[in-house]
C-alpha cells in the first residue's frame, strides 16, 4: 500500500493510535539568551541560506565561516 492510500484517521483506527497536536515538550526546558557569537553567525549565513536554501548553501557557509573565500565568485558575491 502506498502512503498516498492512508490517511491518518484510518491509521488511528487499525493501530490504535492517539493523536495529540498540542503536546508543549519543552514547557519544563528554561529559555536561554543565544550568546554574541551564535547572533553574529547568524546574521552573516541566514541570507544567504535563505536565498539559496540547497546544500550548496550550507557547504558555501561553511567555507565562509572558515575564511575559504575561492568560492566567492561562485555564489556571486
């Protein structure tokens, strides 16, 4: 049987399942302030993931974060 020919209602009945869509997993988890470090991470690599948003960007990122600039011509900038 495909996954196309299920739907969920008929998975709950035939394997006894409960479904729960507010479930707060984190409710008992403090918050935590992100540190200077991870804000300036992010605000260099999240445009151009985003704008790309392939695995070329992560690797792209990566190269960046380590100061590998031969392929900055590649993504254009």
């Amino acid at each position: 049987m495909s996954y196309s020919e299920f739907s969920l209602s008929q998975l709950e009945s035939e394997f006894n399942l409960i479904v729960q869509e507010r479930v707060d997993l984190f409710k008992s988890i403090e918050s935590v302030n992100p540190s200077d470090l991870l804000k300036e991470i992010l605000a260099e690599n999240i445009p151009l993931a985003l704008e790309i948003d392939t695995e070329k960007a992560r690797f792209l990122t990566e190269c960046s974060a380590n100061r590998i600039d031969c392929f900055s011509n590649y993504c254009g900038t």
